[in-house]
C-alpha cells in the first residue's frame, strides 16, 4: 500500500487526468515489435533461431498433412536465412475477408492461417496463425517465393511492410513456398546463429516425421547436411541412446490413434543412472513437459509395476516400484499430434491438454503391456535395474534426509570448510566453489566477506555419471556442496530454499581445473538442474597471464589477447608474461581483483538451450563408453582454447 504521505491528492483541472484517449491502440506489427518476447520469448541468440523454426514449422505442417516431402534450410553469408519446401504453396488468391492477397494476409495478420477451422490442417505445430507474420515483423527484409499453377508468384516486404503487390516472376515447376528473411538487427542485434544449434532442432523435427526429407546448408562455413530417418522416433532414441551400454537391443515401439490424437512412443533402457525423455506436441519440443509426458509416465509406472507383480517380481508385502525407479537409465520419445493443443506460454514449453494425458496412458499401457508378454527376457533385465534402482533409492534418501537435517538453518549445522558471508539475502549472497585449498585460502583472504562465501573443495568429486545415487550420497564433497546450498537434491530440489542465488564454479586454468568443472557441471545438471534452467551456475574465469613492462601492468583472460597486446609492446624494453596455471599462484588481492571483485571480473552463466544435447554430451564425456569419448575428443580437439596441458 502507498504511505499516506506518498498520495497526491486530486484537485480540479489537475494534469493527470486519465481518459480514453490515453489509452494506446498498438497494430498487429507495432505490437510485435515492441514486445518480440511475447511471440518468442526473447530477442537474444535463442529468440533469433526460434525465427527459423517457425518457417520450418510452416512446411512442417504441409508435411504432416501429407503434401511435403523435402525441406531445404540455408542460412547464407549475410545471415539471412531461406526456407523452401515442396508443399502445395501458399494461396494468392485474394481473401475475401481483408481484401488482401492469401499471400499478404498470412504474412501480415495475426492470427490469420488454414489451422484454426482444422478443415486443412487436422494438426499443425508453430503459433497457430501468428508464426509467418511474426518473422516477417522482425525482419528488416522478407521475401517469399510461391510456385503455384506453374508460375512464381513474389512478394517482398520490409519490418513487416509490404512493398508492393504480389507479382509474377518467372514460371516454376512443381508447388511451394520460399521464405528468406533476414533478421531486424534494431531487435537482435548482432546475433548471429549457430549451426550446431539449428542442425540439432533439424534433425530432432525429421526423425519426427518420418519419411520426411530435410537439407541444412549453412553458407558462411560450407557445412551441409541431409537428414531422412524411415525408423522416425525409434532412431531417435537409438542416437540418444548411442554412446550408452543398453539394457535391451532394440527399442520399444508404440503408436496409435486415439480420439483423433495421434500417440507415438520409443523407450530403451540403458545403464546409466539418469533418466532422458524428450516430449513433443505437434512436432514442437515442449521442453517443460505437459500432460502426455504425465500420461507416458504413469502409464510406465504402472505397466511395470503391473508386470512385476503378476511374475513374482515384487513379493505381496514389497512396495511398488516408483517412477523415480522406473526411469534410471531410461531414454524415451514421447510425441503426440492433435488437432487443438493448448499450450502453456506463447512459445509452447509446455503442453496443457488435460484429455491428452488419458489418451497416452491409455495408449502407452496397452503398447507396453503386449510388449512384455511377447519379450520377457527383456522385461526381466529391465525390472532387475528397477529392483536396484529401488534399493539405491532407498539408501539413498536415508543419506538425503540425513545431509538434509545437517543443513537445515535451524541447527545452524553447514560444512565446517563453508567460509559463509554475513548477509542473509539469497538474492543478494553468492557462492564460490574453489578447487584446493590453497586457492580456497587465498579466495577466503580476498574475498567481500559481505556477500561472498567460499566452499573450497579437496580434490576432484565424484564422477556421478558412473555412481548409483546412494554412492554419489556418501561423497564427501557432494554431501558439503549440498548442504551448503540448503536448496536438496534431484525431486526435493527446492529452489526457494537456495542459500545463494549465484552458484559460482571456479578452478584452475588446466587440464585438472577443467576436469573439475566438468565433473561439477555433470553434477548440478544431473541432479539439480533448475540450478542450471533458471540461471543461478556460473563459471569463473582467471587470467592466464599478467604482463607488464615498466608501468604497464595488463591481466589477460586468452591467448589472442595475449598475442595483440605482446604486438603492442614489442620494442619496449622488459616486457614481462607471467602464465598463472593455478589460481593459488594468485595472493588474495589479485585474485580479487582478477575473479572475484564484481566490478572487474568475468562471469560465464551455464545455460542449457537443448536438454537433450546436453545430456548426449555429459554421457559421452563422463560415461563409460570409451570410443564415444575418443571420438568426442578426436572431433573437438582443434576447438579447445586457453587449455594448458
């Protein structure tokens, strides 16, 4: 409430007065973009490739409904980027409601599409009549291509503006759409996309489509690639699955119509220890889940629990297994495709469908349940690492619920080794996790006792992608990380219990320093990943050199700097490089000064933009697959920068 002394009081003929007039009418493309977050949630690198995706999703959907079979994606030298397919084209035709051409309205009206009535498009993916003109309101320039009744049909546009009526072009071959847009850079500004980025969202929409053939070619490094999987989801789980030891050879297969939605499955189990299952609604990756991930997961729960107690599995007096037993090591797919999803945020991160949620339970059980009685060798093996699963669950909450209790602030029990800081704001404190002791001295010395606290850690910690949870548990510097970060661990995560909302990793510039970075990020994305999603992890970056000469003093943070400012100083007479491998090379105050002192220093927040990427690359590295690993390296090993070996 406001204060009394903080009100205005009113008196006639006062300035503010508020009336219809003040009230903004914002049109279709001024709406978009003054608030591009709203259509695709951010104007950052991540914002700028959903602009390709929403092309995509346009011939996606020609696909789906049976009229595409080959998409070409080609981001050029200057960053614009081409959509083509060969589906039926977009109509010219002039619609009888805006008076406009089909091909305008589309590109310039909200909300204006063939999937609303669900007479030409039973499912679609995108933003449902918002897509195409969104792209083209954030583009500085739009041009679409439209080969109908053997002829080109062309129109070009700019920041959403049309530039002219559709015109004749040339005659073409064959139906469909071209789209090339370049992106507004008033909105993105030098953002620039990334091809792994874009190559992985392509290959993750064909194997849901199969049969469906999509091209990317990227110009600016001359990478091209065709993607085409006949076995659709079933590939895909067998390229999740690619660098694990498996349960059971093949995956398991379901699909079936329901109440016209469309329900397909792939699940294999392997060795690991996490789970991976990917969630899609109309070929859009909803990456917060919904109900048909709901619905997948009880179904599975179930179906096992089912079966194992018909076999004797589970004795009467035995609990049930629980989700969270039923799903280590499992890699799954779950897709449906239905006529009118209800989304939960504009950019789809989540289905809310609540039929949906019946129908992949119904689906998934029957499908499940006729699997097993036909494979029972592998249903057994697949029970027998659930039974194991359980019984580490077990020893496992006994070691939760106990490092629970010992960080509980009533107690006032925290690690002995914890330097914690004075101020009792989390969202104002941070948390630096030190590799040694040494450097953990120096960090405790320097540090602002204020608002930073210092866990050092004594040596590497547990390698958690190779450890059953109730191992990971009786680790020592695990047990330290967690209770000082007072937030719990894998399902009682709480992220309104984090002590500090700056979760900062920092070792030293080698290959032990990178070694425990790793072996923390695999932590912190296994087992508390709304750490990572919601931006609270970081990463330190020491200098690697400190040169000086005379009165010239310069800490330096890569090697291409290093070599610029040795350019600089060259002729100048004793010029000195100091290489620092370890941060405890550093005394307390250049420490500060280089890593620590918010006003100087350089942060790298973890993010994760493909879940499934992410998890490929943590069980490649720190699995126990070794030619994947070799591979990995093999490909990489030109890329790395700053390694000091």
């Amino acid at each position: 409430m406001t204060p009394k002394s903080a009100r205005k009081t009113r008196t006639a003929g006062s300035t503010d007065e508020y009336s219809a007039s003040d009230i903004q009418v914002l049109g279709a493309r001024e709406a978009i973009r003054r608030r591009p977050g709203m259509y695709i949630g951010s104007t950052d690198a991540r914002g700028l490739h959903h602009l390709i995706y929403e092309i995509v999703y346009n011939s996606v959907d020609e696909a789906m409904a049976g009229y595409c079979d080959k998409i070409s994606v080609v981001i050029h030298e200057d960053n614009s980027v081409s959509v083509e397919d060969n589906g039926r084209g977009i109509p010219v035709d002039m619609h009888p409601t805006t008076k406009r051409s089909a091909l305008e309205t589309v590109m310039t009206v909200l909300h204006a599409g063939a999937k609303f009535a669900g007479k030409i498009y039973q499912v679609s993916g995108g933003l449902h009549g918002v897509g195409a003109s969104v792209v083209n309101a954030l583009s500085s320039q739009c041009i679409v291509d439209v080969r109908l009744d053997g002829k080109i049909y062309h129109q070009e546009f700019k920041q959403g503006i049309p530039q002219g009526e559709v015109t004749i072009i040339g005659e073409g071959d064959g139906t469909g759409t071209t789209t090339t847009f370049l992106a507004d850079e008033e909105i993105f500004g030098n953002a620039k996309y990334d091809f792994n980025t874009v190559k992985e969202r392509i290959r993750e929409i064909t194997y849901l489509n199969r049969g469906l053939e999509i091209f990317l070619r990227d110009e600016r490094s001359d990478n091209e690639l065709s993607f085409y999987f006949e076995g659709g989801i079933t590939s895909f789980v067998r390229h999740l699955n690619r660098t694990r030891t498996l349960r059971h050879p093949q995956p398991i297969y379901i699909n079936k119509s329901i109440n016209s939605t469309i329900v397909e499955a792939a699940l294999q189990y392997n060795d690991g220890f996490s789970e991976n299952t990917c969630s899609f609604a109309n070929c859009v990756n909803t990456v917060d889940g919904g109900s048909h991930l709901t619905g997948f997961r009880s179904a599975l729960t179930r179906a096992l629990n089912d079966y194992a107690r018909k076999n004797k599995f589970l004795k009467e007096d035995d609990p049930n297994l629980t989700g969270e037993d039923v799903r280590e090591g499992l890699t799954a797919v779950i897709s449906v495709k239905i006529g009118e999803p209800q989304f939960e945020g504009q950019t789809k991160a989540k289905l809310g469908n609540p039929e949906v949620k019946g129908h992949v339970e119904s689906v998934v059980g029957e499908g499940l349940s006729l699997y097993f009685e036909e494979h029972p060798d592998d249903v057994k093996k697949i029970i027998d690492k659930c039974l194991l699963s359980a019984k580490a669950r077990e020893a496992a909450r006994r070691a939760r619920d106990l490092i629970v209790r010992k960080s509980s602030l009533d107690t006032g029990t925290l690690p002995g080794k914890l330097a914690d800081c004075s101020e009792k704001d989390p969202t104002l404190c941070e948390i630096y996790i030190v590799e040694g002791p040494s450097a953990g001295g120096s960090a405790k010395e320097g540090r602002e006792r204020r608002f930073q606290a210092i866990l050092p850690l004594r040596g590497k910690i547990l390698n958690v992608e190779k450890a059953p949870p109730d191992k990971m548990l009786s680790n020592e510097e695990i047990r330290a990380i967690i209770a000082a970060l007072g937030a719990g661990i894998d399902e009682d995560f709480d992220l309104a219990r984090l002590r500090y909302h700056k979760v900062i990793i920092m070792a030293d510039a080698d290959v032990d320093g990178a070694h425990i970075r790793t072996l923390l990020l695999t932590f912190f994305f296994r087992h508390m990943p709304d750490l990572v999603h919601n931006g609270h992890l970081y990463i330190a970056m020491p200098p690697l050199y400190r040169i000086t000469a005379s009165k010239y003093e310069k800490w330096v943070y890569t090697d291409d700097e290093k070599d610029e400012i040795l350019k600089e100083l060259k002729g100048s007479k004793r010029v000195n490089m100091q290489r620092y491998k370890g941060l405890g090379e550093m005394n307390s105050g250049q420490l500060w000064e280089t890593t620590m002192d918010p006003t100087t220093r350089t942060l790298l927040q973890v993010s994760v933009e493909d879940a499934a990427r992410a998890d490929q690359t943590f069980s490649t590295l720190m699995g126990e697959e070794v030619l994947p690993r070799k591979t990995f390296i093999q490909t990489h090993a030109k890329s790395v920068r700053n390694l000091d070996i």
